[in-house]
C-alpha cells in the first residue's frame, strides 16, 4: 500500500459517499459562476470514478467529507510511523480542545463563565473550539521511554513537567498534534471563521502549538486564497485534488485563476491532500 493508493481510494470513496452531479455540475461547485462548474466538472474527469447515485441531504456532505478525510490521514499517517512514532488518536466527533493538554484550563474558564454573566458577555464562548477532525498523541509511559536504556527514574526530580511523559500527571491529558478544518466549499464568511478558529488555537494554548490546517475541495482559487494567503493563522491549506485542480484549469484556459493558483502552490501556501500527512510528521 502506497500514499498514491490511498489517495486513489480516498478519491474513489469521495465519489460515492460525497460527490454528485445532480445539476450538471458537481456539488462542490458555484452553481451560479460558470469557471467554478467547468473547473470541478474537469476534476471530476480528471480523478476518473463513477460518482454514486443516492441523493445526499445538503447537511451531510460535510459530515461525510470531514469522515472520509479522517480515514486517509489516519491510513497515511500510520503508514508513517517509523517518521513519527507514537500512540495516536483521531477523531471527527467535534471534540471540545479543553480536553487536551494545551487546553486543559479552558474547562475552569468555561466553568467560571457558565455561573458569572458578566464574564460571559466580556469573553464570549470563541475559545472553546471544537475542531473538525483531530489527531493527538497519547502520553508515554516511562517503559517505552526507558525501552534502549534507562533514561528517567520514578523517584528523581528531572523531566518531572513535561505532559509528553504519563507520569507527571495524575490524570494524564492527550496532546493535542493536530486540528483540521474542513471545507468543502469556500465563502468569505466561512474562511474568516477558520481563521478566528486558528488564532484561538495559537493563543489560548500552554505548550506547543498544534498543526493549524484546513482542507478544501473548493474549485476556485480566489476563493481558497481567503484561506490561503497571508502566514500566522494557519500552517497551510490542503487541496482533496489539487494536481487535478491544476490541469483543469490549464485545460479551461483561465489564466487569471491559473496564476493565483501557482503563486499559492509556489508560496508553500497551498498543497495537495497526499502533502498532509508528511507534513504531519514534521
């Protein structure tokens, strides 16, 4: 099993539970811009399986693209654990980040909040995200630590404070590695709110700072240069099918498009979904 299978199989999977074409166009597409349905059209060509014929509730097409992702990440991701070994654990069920380490003390505020109204209107509720898919790492019991040769003790007083090691809590939290936003499709108002999502991730956490991504099957790259240009809110955007993305559009000759979208994958702004899970392991 290789990246490039899973990628395939991800595909082929996307196409029967997610991707329709009930309208002449694919349901990732703007049905009212004629460069988004003839670019997602020609991915759908491009990626080359049979699109499923059961009709999809509108509601549930992020659901299932958020499930489906989770499973390639999780497959890929495993296949790299000689590059990033460790006990991991991977979840779409919009999982509260005060149940993680870097996080942890958000549930006392959340508590405060909860019994004082006035807190509640000053702070809001914008920091207890709840993430579309996460990826984070089970503490280490000092056997596995110790397994070539005897590196810590029970009984000293170093390496007493790091939460990578089981022992130094009484009750032991996950380390939040990674949170995924995923979009199946992009508006002006829903980039500003993974941006509001990824911020509050990098200032309310005490530790080490999560990989930030979003995930997108957007056809249009003004569209997904909302998310992707600019530095500091997000590690990078991932594409479901971006050397896909890329020949549809040189295929349709659109050159503006076809420019932001080269300026985006050249800036290390823009990537494609098989990218992720080696970026994972950084």
């Amino acid at each position: 099993m290789t990246i490039h299978d899973l990628r395939r199989e991800y595909h082929k999977n996307l196409c029967r539970d997610v991707i329709r074409d009930s309208k002449g166009f694919p349901n990732f597409a703007d049905g009212s811009n004629t460069s988004s349905r003839s670019i997602a059209n020609k991915i759908v060509e491009r990626i080359g399986f049979e699109l499923g014929n059961q009709n999809i509730v509108e509601q549930t097409v992020g659901g299932r693209f958020e499930t489906i992702t989770k499973e390639f990440i999780e497959g890929a991701f495993q296949l790299l654990s000689h590059l990033r070994p460790g006990d991991w654990f991977y979840s779409t069920t919009q999982t509260d980040i005060a149940g993680f380490e870097q996080y942890e003390h958000l549930a006392y505020l959340k508590s405060l909040v909860e019994n004082d109204r006035s807190l509640a209107s000053a702070l809001g509720g914008d920091y207890l995200i709840k993430p579309d898919i996460i990826i984070a790492r089970y503490p280490v019991p000092d056997e596995p630590i110790n397994l070539k040769e005897r590196l810590v003790e029970a009984d000293q007083t170093t390496s007493t404070l790091t939460p990578l090691r089981q022992l130094n809590r009484q009750t032991p939290q996950k380390l939040l590695h990674a949170s995924i936003s995923c979009k199946w499709t992009i508006r002006s108002d829903r980039s500003q709110n993974t941006r509001t999502e990824a911020l509050n991730l990098i200032r309310n956490r005490k530790g080490r700072v999560p990989h930030v991504m979003a995930i997108t099957a957007e056809p249009l790259p003004t569209r997904i240069a909302s998310l992707a240009l600019g530095t500091g809110d997000l590690d990078c955007v991932y594409h479901f099918a971006l050397p896909e993305l890329k020949s549809a559009i040189e295929d349709i000759q659109n050159i503006d498009q076809l420019d932001l979208l080269l300026s985006m994958i050249q800036g290390r702004r823009l990537r494609d979904i098989s990218d992720l899970p080696f970026d994972l392991a950084i």
